[in-house]
C-alpha cells in the first residue's frame, strides 16, 4: 500500500458542500511541506504553490493549490 493510498482511507468529516479539495491531496501537501523543513502552514503553502506543476505529477488537485486557510 502507497502512502497516498493510505492517506485515502482517513475519514474526512468536513461537510460535503464545502469540499473544494481532495483530503488526500491536503495531508500529502501538509506532509510533503513538512519533510522539505517548512515551518508553518504559510511556509507549506508558498513550497506547493512553487511545486505545483511537479505535484500535480501525483496528486489530484482538482482546484489547485488549497490555500494556507484551507491547509
């Protein structure tokens, strides 16, 4: 079992309407952030905003990069 897919199987309670991004796509963004040195959320956010286009590679994204309120 990937990473990734073991990330699918968290349960995500946020309320349906209000789903503009893939829970699995926020933890690994979180993940990915945090194992580079970032410090904090706006930290994680500037590094995938950079990255996109080599996350996008491995993650959905559906609406683009979730922003640092979302993370």
């Amino acid at each position: 079992m990937t990473l990734k897919e073991s990330l699918m199987t968290v349960k995500d309670f946020r309320i349906e309407r209000c789903k503009k991004h893939n829970l699995c796509d926020i933890l690994m963004i979180v993940l990915i952030g945090y194992l580079t040195g970032c410090k904090d959320i706006e930290e994680i956010h500037f590094s995938a905003e950079v990255c996109e286009e080599m996350l996008r590679k491995y993650l959905e994204l559906p609406n683009g990069i979730p922003s640092a309120d979302t993370i």
